[in-house]
C-alpha cells in the first residue's frame, strides 16, 4: 500500500490550493480526482472578481477570457443598479488546469480517474480506498465538492444545498451584449437569481432554478429564442447554509464547497475554494515543521475568522432572496441605472410617500448596501 503524508481528496480550486501549499512545504502529498481531466467538464458561471484572484495567489491572463469593471443587478421591472468591481468572466477548465498543474510542478502527485470509495480511520491516520487501489496517509483533505465523500464518512454535516443549472450559449445564436458588465437578475421564475455572463464568442445563461423549464422560459423572456438540443448544459447543487459546523477533526480536514464555503448571498465559491485549500495546506505543513497539535487546529480558526465565512451573511442572503418583488421593483426604480452608491433623498422620500410598504425593508436593504460596499469583493 503506497504511503503519503497527505491526500487531498478532489482537484478543483480547492484541493489544487492545498496540494499547492502542501507540496511548497515539501509535504509528501498526492491528489485524488475522480474526473480524467481536471476542470472538465466546465460546471460553473466562470465569473470571479480580480481582487478575489490576486488576494488568492492565483492571477494569469491565461485563462482569462474577458474582463469587466463590475455587475448589474436587475430587478424584475427590467430597471437595474451598477456595481463597480473590478473581475473577469474565465475558462474554468484552463483555470483548473493551471492550478492543478501548479500543484504538480510543486511536488505533488497527481492521480486522476481515481473515485474515493471509502475511508477508514487507522493507527497511522487514514485507510483511502479508491476504484484503483488502496493507499495511507497520516492527514487527508476533503475537497470534493458540495456532496463531499470525505465528509460524509468522516465528518457528517448537515447542509443545505440549492440546485441550479446552466446552458453556455454561442453568440451568433444568442446576441447579448452587457458591455463592462455581468448581470444577475431578479425574476419570479425563480426564488433566487439568474445570471448572464457574456464571453468572447459565447453567453453563460443560468439560474438558482431546480427545473430547467424556468430556465427556459428565462432564456425566451430575454432572448425571444428556444434552447437548441445541442447546447451546452450543466447542473449541479451550491451549499448555502454557509460554512459547515465542523471543517476539522483529529487529521481530517475540509475546504471549499466541501467545507460549504460557497458565498451564502451570491453562491459563488471559486475564491473561497483557493483561499480555503491554502490555509488548510499551510495549518498541516505548520505541524510537521514544529509537531505543535495547536497548528492543525489553526486553520478552522483561520477560516471562521474570514468575512467569507461569518454566519450573518446567511441571515442577509436569506433576507436578500425574501425581499418581495414590489420592494425589488422600487429598488430598481430609485436607482434606474445608476451606481448603487446613489443617495438622493428627495427621490427616495417621493417614491416611499406612494409605497411606504419599503419602510419595513430599510434594515434589510441598508445591510445589503453594506455588504456591498465594504464586501464587494468577497462575493464573487
């Protein structure tokens, strides 16, 4: 039975993150990835702020496939508010590449094709069985997604996911054109959000949805056009119950999606998984170069620490995602296309006089525009 220091289970953002910092540190460690090739195939809307990349370490114009300076949001009257930020629509497949390969240059072994199937807890630390074989290790990382093997053997959180689904559409077909921008819209088609993502020669069209019926019919509302049958389609679940009770425990370890580190007011997880796998990478090779058991737990520490992480962003997504549509509608006519920075009293007092049902939403909308001041690049 081949041994290793550390596997790291999954080898997305979060799982290359680790193995990153691990292998940097000359830790002995490999990757699993049930997937032949990482980042394949793309299920993701590719949107990720700049600053979010740079704080992570992890910036290249490589896969970058257009920039923007911010995003819309659109309420359901079709009127929406601008939000300067600065960040860029990427191939995810080349961004997992990169990081994978990244991760191996530094030292770590990379296997592919290989399902965990099981674990068990050993004298020496972990028993990790996989479709190609059994393998040790003394320290194992969970960072295989919302529906994490590794945590639901070793750890047992509850969480709370929502689906959503995507279709990557050509541009030929589907002109759409948000120039300096990508959008979310508020619609009652569905209880969360929609997104259009504009690329260079496609659209990334998606939504917060569980039937791909409402995606459709968002997709006819905005474009006049039925789905072709050979379109590109994903689906998958985000968590959004925000960060998981336990994220460490005696050598086991979870990061991003796994650890439900998904933003709980945009569902957005590729910074996070970055951040995540290094800070966990970096807590497992402190103990092996000072032995101190306070190091492995410096990480679930770290983590909670983060604005990323801090439970009342659930409260405000949950709040975000209850407003009624008439409070939204307001939203999107006060500010009419303007900066969400906007003050102008005098209008709001006037649109308030005819629609005082806003009063009872001033603390939910003020802790939004909070959010996205002061946290804008945390979201996405």
């Amino acid at each position: 039975m081949k041994n290793y220091d550390v596997i790291v289970v999954g080898a997305g953002p979060a799982g290359s993150g680790a193995a990153m910092a691990l292998a940097r540190c000359d830790i002995n460690c490999a990757i699993f990835e049930q997937r032949k090739t990482p980042g394949q195939p793309v299920c993701c809307g590719e949107a990720v702020s700049l600053a979010s990349l740079k704080t992570a370490g992890v910036y290249s114009e490589s896969y970058i496939d257009r920039k923007v300076e911010g995003f819309r949001i659109f309420s359901p009257n079709g009127k929406f508010f601008t939000v300067a930020s600065p960040g860029c629509v990427i191939n995810r497949d080349k961004f997992d590449a990169l990081l994978y390969d990244i991760a191996l240059k530094s030292g770590a072994r990379g296997f592919t094709g290989h399902r965990v199937t099981d674990i068990k807890r050993t004298a020496e630390g972990f028993e990790v069985t996989t479709n190609e074989g059994v393998y040790g290790c003394k320290f194992i990382v969970g960072a295989d997604g919302p529906r994490s093997t590794v945590d639901s053997i070793l750890f047992g959180n509850p969480v709370e996911m929502v689906e959503a689904m995507q279709y990557n559409l050509p541009k030929n077909g589907f002109p759409y054109s948000s120039p300096g921008y990508i959008d979310f819209y508020y619609d009652n088609l569905s209880k969360y959000y929609f997104w259009i993502f504009e690329k260079s020669t496609t659209v990334n069209v998606g939504g917060v949805v569980s039937d791909k019926a409402a995606l459709h019919a968002f997709i006819k509302k905005h474009f006049n056009r039925d789905v072709p049958e050979q379109a590109a389609f994903c689906r998958g679940v985000i968590p959004a119950s925000g960060i998981k009770k336990k994220i460490f425990d005696n050598h086991a370890y979870l990061a991003g999606d796994a650890a439900g580190l998904a933003n709980p007011v945009s569902f957005a997880g590729i910074y996070t998984a970055v951040l995540s796998g290094k800070y966990c990478g970096y807590s497992i090779a402190g103990y092996f170069r000072n032995r101190k058991k306070k190091a492995l737990k410096s990480y679930d520490r770290i983590i909670r620490s983060k604005p990323y992480a801090k439970k009342d962003l659930v409260g405000i997504g949950k709040e975000s995602f209850s407003m009624p549509e008439e409070i939204l509608n307001f939203t999107g006519d006060y500010f009419d296309g303007r900066s969400y920075r906007t003050k102008d009293v005098v209008k709001f007092l006037k649109m308030a006089a005819k629609q005082p049902s806003v009063l009872k939403y001033i603390l939910p909308l003020a802790r939004n525009r909070h959010l996205l001041r002061y946290n804008v690049n945390n979201l996405w």
